[in-house]
C-alpha cells in the first residue's frame, strides 16, 4: 500500500488498506493525543530518571545515577536520624539513677516502650511475647523471683546471665541427687512428699514426715530451713504456689533425681548498657516487681 | 480528520435573517446526534455571552462560591491559646477538623460521612426535583470553566471575535491576545492551587512560608497539582469533563421522573420553526425563528432544540438567549424554559398540568435526608468529650503469684478532648477480696490528672488473694470498672473480666 493512501467513502476517513471478508475495510484512526502525549513525556521522564537515578545493570556494576541515590543510604540515614532523636532520652537513662528514671513519667513512657522492643528482640524467644514463661524459664510477670526482683538484681541478671560464661555470673547447681546416687529412691520420693507439703499439697503426712528429715539434711543448706529458697544461692522458693518445672509430685521427683540447671545468656557486650537498665526497668514495671 | 456534515433544513448563508433584524447564527451544534454516533476530533465550542436572569443567578452563584473558597480559610476562630485560630481547617498532623466552635476527631470521621450522605442525597432531591441544578450552577468545574471563559472573553472578545482570531494568522495581536489569556488562566489556576493547601495549615503562616519559600515540599506540589488541573480542566478540556469524565450525567438520567422540572424547548409552541418574514401572522406556525441564538450562547455545544441530552448541564443559558430573541419579535418569553417531560409532550397549552411536589421519590429523599440529620445531630449531642477505654491484658490472661493468688492487668486510655485538664478517680467492683495498685501511682484511688488535648494510659494490675480464688467461681468473672471525673462528677463504667485457670 506504500505511497498509495485509500479514503473510505462513507466517512472520508483513511483506510489502513486491510480488508476483511471481501469489503470489510478498517479505518485508520489515531490514538486519542492525550494518551500519545503522556507516552512521550514518560519516555522523557524515564531518560531523565536513568540519568538521576540508579537504573541500568552492567557487567558487575550498575549505572549509579547523578543523585548518589541509594536505599540503603536512605534507611542508614533514617536510622541515624531515630538515634538522635533517641539520643537525650538513651542519655538521662544512662546518668540518672533508677529512682529518677521510674519518677518521670516521659522518661517511664519511653522505657516502658523501648524496653518492650528490646524484650520482643532479645527475651521473648524463652520468656514468651509476654514475658509470661514457660517450662524451665521463668514467668517474669509474678512476684517470685529466683535471683531477686529489684530493678538492680534484674539489671545484674540481664548482665551477667546465669550460668553463663560470663566471670560474673550467677552460679548455683542443684545436685543430681538421684544419677549421682545421693539419695535412693525412697528418699527422693519422700523429700518430694515433704516439699509439695510445704504448699500444702502433700497427701501422704507420714512419708512427708520421712522426707523432711532428708530435706533438712541435704537441701535446707540451699533451699533454707523453712524451704523458702535463697536468692544469693539462685535456690527458688519452694513454698510457694509458682514452679519453674512444674508442682506435680513426678515433676518434683524429676528434679531431684537429674538436678536442675537452666541457663540464661549473660548480655552485657550483647546490648548496650542503656537497653539493659531499660530491660530491667520494663521487666520490673510488668506487676511483680520488688 | 473528517468532518461529518450535520443535517441542515435550509440553507445557510451569512447575510440569513431569522426574522427582520435579526440574523440567524452561523453555528451548528457541536455535539449531536451525528457526533456521537462515530469518533469524531474535538470541535472548539465558541460560547456567546448571554445576558437575562439566569445568566445574573449565574454570575451571582460564581461570586458567592468562589468568594467562599478564597476566603474562608482566612476566617479566624479564638479557641485559646493552644490550639489553632483558623475557622476551617482540616490538620492532618494532630488528625483534627475545625469548622468554627466544632472539633472532629480522626476517630469521630463518620460525622464526615454523614456530611457526605446527606450531600449525596440533596443532590438526588435536587435531581429529582429540577434536574441538573448542581451541573448548571455550583459544580466548580461550571464555575471555574465559566471564569477561565469570562477571561477569554475580556482579552480575545465575544464569540465571533474570537472565532475570526483563531482563525487569523499568527499576528501580533493574535500572540499577545493568546498570551494574556493563557497567562491570565494560569494565574487563576495559581490562585486555586495556592488557596487549596491554605486550608491545610494555618494560611497566614504558609503564605509567608511559600513566598519565603520555606513551606514544605507537600504544600508545593500540591499548589503545582491543582494549578495544573484548574488550567487543563477549566481553561482547555472544559465541556469534555462533563461529557467523557464524570459519571454523575450517566446517572441523573435515571433521577428524573416525567415531573422534573428540566430546560427544555417547548416544541409544542416552536414547531414548525423557521424564518420569520415582516408582517408574516404567526398563526400556522411556530415561534422558533430558527435564530440559533440558543446554539450559540451553549457552553456545551448543544441545541436544546434536539430535546434531552446527556451532553446538557442545564445551565438555562439558553432560556435567556431565547427570551431576549422573543422579546425582540414580541413573542411571549418562555419558548425554552424549567419544564417537566409531561408538559413537554403536551400537544398543546391547555394540556398543561402544574407541577406536583407531593411524589413518592421526593418524599423518600426528603425523609432520608431528616432521618440522617437527625442520626448526625443525635449522635453529636451524645458525643463524649473524654473517652474511656480498658483494654484487659491477653498474654498473659492472669497472673499466678507466689501466695497462690490470680493478678490481671489492665490498660486504660482516658482521651480528654477537653481544652482544661481533667482528673479521674477509678473505681474497681466485681471481684471478691481484691488488692489493686495502678503502676505510677500510690494508691489505687489516687486522682488521676489527664492534659488537655490529650490521650494518657494507666496500666491498673488487680489481684485476688489465695484464699479468695475459690470464691471466684468462673474462668472469666465480671469486672466493673468505673471512672469518675472528680470536677463534674460525671461516671463512665466499662465491664470487662478477670480471668483465673478456673475452679
């Protein structure tokens, strides 16, 4: 059809010279201008675009663009620019004393929310979104607490960990009274009798009876006499109505045949110092604090 | 580009008279019947200015309307010294409308939508009632497109003058005429854009800081996006956004009912139209004289003559065209008026029926509208200036002290939208032998001061004792907390529950 233009007789419009079905003819109508003239500017938009910005991928490099735009530099500037909004609060945290800190109500607001996210970072996968434990570690929303709930003995907690490798750490071991062949059978299921009395849960006076002798011997050093525990031994109360790994009587046997040992990291060079006194004063703020 | 060929009755010449004195129009309708049955380009519709009542209504509407976009965000309201003095505004970074002594809250935005509805609705009751009202009047794209024309008309002159410079060659006189229009409608388009992010954020501040050039960037591109639009739209695309971007004449069609009052050509009285010659009886004929004075002043490019069209915005321009016209050859005025479809199909003046108000679609409409004011103004006068929430803790549910006891915790949000700081007492009923203790303070019923303006939350911890547990019968018992504000006395309960492992 080259050079040869068709008009169709009806509508004097140009014809693009297909035909269909013997005289079906199409006509030959331009698209709509505006829509042309945004194909244009976006082809302009897009030249413009390759030059500011990154865009074409080369061998082993891509074209940087004339801006120095970069994703990461922006989220590195987002995060600088959170920290110096942090800063004056990270720094009355670090300089005033614990007091100070839970008496302002802004500076509280800020730890109460800083110290959750760090919780969710760091604590949450053994004590639980909520902080609400669980088998072998620690609900930390009670009130009894195995190595001391004042803010400064959770803020050594957090720090040193227990046993951990840290020099400072908290240490502690309950024996392996039963593998290590320390007490026999019976006297492990009487000692067992005689701690679930102490909550008044025995249901067998006599062998309680037995088992506080075994008690007093070898586990009041630790435990204390009354079995009210002991926080410089880490030994946990054992009167009360919490049990870190369960109050049934096969649950306490268990314990006293394998000995118990849980271990918690100590986080000091982990997280900066500031995140731990603010862990420490969230953990203490959720209820049970001392 | 093809131009199609309207149907004509007669033929055209430019020395035509419609009737002694007056010459018929050059002009064809722009959009038609033929126009719309195939693609055809864009013809420039070329408005003549219309003088008559409605044309006045028109110019009084565009005053008023665009008097109260220009100035109202420089209204000021005192409400202390806190918050802002802008009469209106709309603060999207405390999430806050003011409009005069009323205060809405992002959370109260169904106040908003119930704005919305009730407009939304007037609009179908005008609809119904006299079809295209917002179209032909308020509708800024008819006011300001009739502006950016009231412009053109001041620099280029009326319809034919206009019509003889586009097509003139590219003259001086035609560059600069051209020039200042343009210039001229983007100045407009300026002071649009400009007014529009006034209403955003306090205007004299913002307009020191735009000239300054120290606004922010948002308030920058938002003045460039609707400079931009107000030029295209107004200035250039015109009647197209009526007739190819808005929904609304797709829908008024099914608005009507064959009582509306419409602009309509009473064809009865008009037909057979044509040429009227001196001393020519009108009896046997119509009163159209064919003048096409009502084609011409047409800012949609119509003839009103071709009956109901969704291209007609019924802006009754052509009411006043006609009406000038049949004064001229002594006619009654009326030839194209307000008139409803029944009377339109009438065939003669004596089968004219008056209008009837009382129809079931305006009735609905109107009740509609009572019962959606009334919903707004109950809700409004029930609206609570402090807001109380209690949010029980979910993880963990309860508590288990070392006694043997159950604690839950709770968070409550007190919102004081108040502008005096308000104090709360709490009050906790429901569980037997309870000890409570609200994290910051001394004692559970310690007075607990809200700042104005704003939202402070209480972490509340409640325990029961061991040897209350057994009492407490249900995994979830009823919980009744009530906070009390000291000044007024004023209560507000909240119910939740204390949850246990359960008996």
């Amino acid at each position: 059809m080259a050079g040869h233009k068709e008009y169709d007789a009806a509508t004097g419009a140009e014809t693009t010279g297909h035909v269909w079905d013997g005289d079906i003819k199409e006509l030959n109508k331009p698209l709509p201008k505006w829509w042309l003239y945004v194909l244009y500017a976006t082809i302009v938009w897009s030249i413009g675009y390759w030059i500011l910005y990154p865009a074409w991928p080369l061998a082993e490099d891509y074209t940087r663009g004339m801006l120095g735009y970069s994703q990461r530099n922006v989220v590195a500037q987002e995060i600088a620019d959170a920290k110096q909004t942090q800063a004056p609060f990270l720094e009355a945290i670090a300089n005033k004393s614990v007091e100070d800190v839970r008496g302002d109500a802004n500076l509280m607001e800020f730890v109460r929310r800083g110290g959750a996210a760090q919780f969710a970072n760091n604590c949450a996968p053994c004590h639980g979104s909520g902080a609400q434990g669980f088998k072998g570690y620690p609900n930390l929303n009670d009130d009894d607490w195995i190595w001391g709930g004042t803010v400064e003995a959770i803020e050594n907690t957090i720090r040193f960990g227990i046993r951990s490798d840290h020099a400072s750490t908290h240490q502690g071991v309950m024996p392996r009274f039963g593998i290590d062949g320390l007490l026999d059978r019976a006297q492990i299921s009487d000692v067992a009798e005689f701690v679930l009395s102490l909550s008044g849960k025995s249901e067998d006076a006599e062998k309680a009876e037995r088992g506080s002798v075994v008690f007093a011997e070898q586990c009041a050093a630790c435990h204390g006499a009354d079995g009210k525990g002991m926080v410089e031994m880490g030994a946990p109360n054992l009167a009360d109505a919490i049990w870190l790994y369960g109050g049934r009587k096969q649950d306490v046997v268990e314990s006293v045949h394998g000995g118990r040992s849980g271990m918690m990291p100590a986080w000091e060079g982990r997280i900066d110092p500031v995140a731990i006194r603010m862990l420490a004063i969230y953990v203490h703020s959720l209820g049970g604090g001392e | 580009m093809t131009h199609m060929e309207p149907h004509k009755s007669f033929e055209r010449g430019a020395a035509a008279e419609a009737a002694p004195g007056i010459t018929r129009i050059d002009v064809d309708a722009v959009s038609s019947k033929e126009s719309r049955a195939l693609y055809t380009s864009r013809q420039k519709i070329y408005p003549k200015l219309a003088h008559g009542t409605f044309r006045s209504v028109k110019w009084i509407v565009m005053l008023v309307t665009l008097g109260i976009y220009y100035l109202l965000p420089w209204i000021r309201w005192d409400r202390g010294p806190t918050l802002p003095d802008q009469a209106f505004l709309l603060d999207f970074a405390n999430q806050r409308l003011y409009f005069g002594p009323i205060e809405i809250w992002a959370q109260e935005l169904y106040f908003i939508t119930g704005i919305l509805v009730i407009s939304a609705l007037a609009l179908f009751l005008v609809t119904a009632l006299a079809g295209r009202m917002w179209c032909g009047y308020a509708c800024p794209q008819t006011v300001w497109t009739d502006l950016m024309i009231l412009v053109e008309r001041f620099w280029q002159g009326d319809r034919n003058a206009r019509m003889r410079l586009d097509k003139a060659p590219w003259t001086f006189e035609k560059i600069w005429k051209k020039t200042a229009t343009h210039v001229s409608w983007l100045l407009i388009a300026l002071a649009t854009g400009g007014v529009l992010v006034f209403y955003f954020r306090d205007a004299p501040t913002l307009a020191m800081e735009l000239v300054t050039g120290e606004a922010p960037l948002v308030a920058y591109v938002f003045m460039g996006i609707f400079t931009f639009t107000t030029y295209l739209l107004g200035g250039i695309a015109r009647e197209q956004v009526c007739i190819y971007m808005c929904p609304w004449p797709r829908i008024q069609a099914a608005m009507y009912d064959s009582e509306s009052l419409l602009v309509s050509y009473r064809g009865y009285r008009g037909e057979p139209r044509g040429p009227h010659k001196k001393g020519q009886p009108w009896e046997n004929r119509g009163d159209c004289i064919d003048c096409k004075a009502c084609v011409a002043v047409c800012p949609m490019g119509i003839d009103i003559r071709d009956g109901q069209q969704l291209e007609c915005i019924q802006c009754a321009l052509c009411i006043d065209a006609c009406d000038e016209i049949m004064g001229k050859v002594d006619r009654p005025y009326g030839l194209i008026g307000y008139d409803t479809f029944r009377n339109i199909e009438a065939a003669s003046e004596s089968d004219r029926a008056p209008v009837r108000l009382l129809r079931p679609r305006l009735l609905v409409y109107s009740g509609l509208i009572a019962l959606v004011m009334a919903l707004m103004a109950w809700a409004w006068i029930v609206r609570s200036v402090v807001e109380i929430s209690v949010i029980p803790d979910r993880n963990p549910l309860y508590v288990v002290l070392s006694d043997g006891g159950i604690r839950n915790g709770y968070t409550i949000k007190v919102l004081n939208k108040t502008h005096e700081a308000r104090t709360f007492q709490l009050g906790i009923d429901g569980v037997p032998d309870f000890h409570a203790s609200i994290v910051g303070f001394e004692a559970p019923d310690a007075p607990l001061v809200v700042e104005p303006d704003a939202l402070r939350a209480f972490k509340v911890y409640v325990s029961v004792p061991h040897g209350a547990v057994s009492k407490l019968g249900a995994a979830a018992t009823p919980l009744t907390l009530t906070v009390k504000d000291l000044a007024s006395g004023d209560a507000v309960i909240r119910e939740t529950t204390f949850r246990s492992p359960g008996p």
